[in-house]
C-alpha cells in the first residue's frame, strides 16, 4: 500500500548524484521503498508502510518515525516528519568515507626578535692620544715646550758667549 512519493534534488558529497544512483528508504534494516534516478541530481522514490515486494499487512503503523534514505552507500542528512502523497525533500547525502575538508592552515605570525642596538665602545687614547697612532692631538705642547727650551737654551748660549 502506497504511502506516498519523495521527489526532489539529489547530490551527494556536495555533487548531483549521477544517473542510476539507487534510492533507498529504510527502516531498521528493512526497505520500504527504493528507486533508481534516471536523471543525474534528480530523484522520485514511492514509499509503502510494508516492505518492498510484500502485501502484507502494514509492518509499522508510524514507519516515519526512525526513517533513513540513503543515496548508494551514502546517508541522506534530512529527516522525513511527514508523508502524505508527493512530498518535495531535496536530498544531501555524504558517504562514510567523503573526504574531510581541507583545514585552513593558521597563520603563523613570525614576530622579529629586535636586534639591539650598537653602541660603538670609545677607548681612551693611549700613548700621546690622537687618532692615528702617532701622537695625534697630544705633540703640539711637547713641541711647543721644546722649541720654548730650545730658544731659551740659545739663548743662554748666546749670553754665555759673550761674556
């Protein structure tokens, strides 16, 4: 005994569901209707409260209440809370072993080690001071100081000399 039709779009793992995907409505193992699409992302599927090829008397009396569609071996993520004739439900089915999505990586935020800074070591002069090594800015009072004794020692000399 009919108890009414799902139609709708299918896809599966994100993608419509390629011509001759089978449609299954089951309920603990037992089929209750089951169809295969003949038009890729789109399904029609008759479902009965027996199981499919019986005429027995109905199996369930609310066979909505723990239905699962499934697409092939993929699971169909939708609920059926009702049924009653054509029922529109598009279908989303994801296989067991769909690939996970990708993860976005984090960025990594390389922060810069700061460098510290140079601080150039000034030495103390060493020897007569300067900057080259040869006396620098110190010899200019020595020389003045010997030129000084020098002028006075030729001059004594000069004194002495004529007495």
């Amino acid at each position: 005994m009919p108890l009414g039709t799902l139609i709708g779009a299918v896809t599966i793992d994100g993608s419509p569901a390629v011509a001759g995907t089978t449609i299954t409505v089951s309920k603990g193992g037992e089929v209750f209707g089951q169809a295969v699409t003949e038009v890729a992302g789109q399904y029609v599927v008759d479902v009965t409260n027996n199981r499919v090829g019986e005429t027995d008397p109905p199996c369930f009396t609310d066979i909505l209440e723990a239905l699962t569609i499934t697409c092939d071996s993929a699971v169909a993520t939708q609920e059926l809370t009702s049924l009653t004739g054509p029922t529109d439900l598009d279908l989303t089915c994801v296989s067991a072993e769909a690939p996970s999505p990708t993860p976005v990586p984090t960025p990594t935020v390389v922060v810069p080690t700061p460098t510290p800074a140079v601080t150039p070591t000034v030495l103390p002069p060493t020897g007569m001071g300067g900057t080259s090594g040869d006396g620098g800015a110190m010899w200019w009072p020595l020389a003045l100081a010997a030129a000084a004794l020098t002028s006075v020692a030729g001059l004594l000399t000069a004194r002495w000399a004529r007495r």
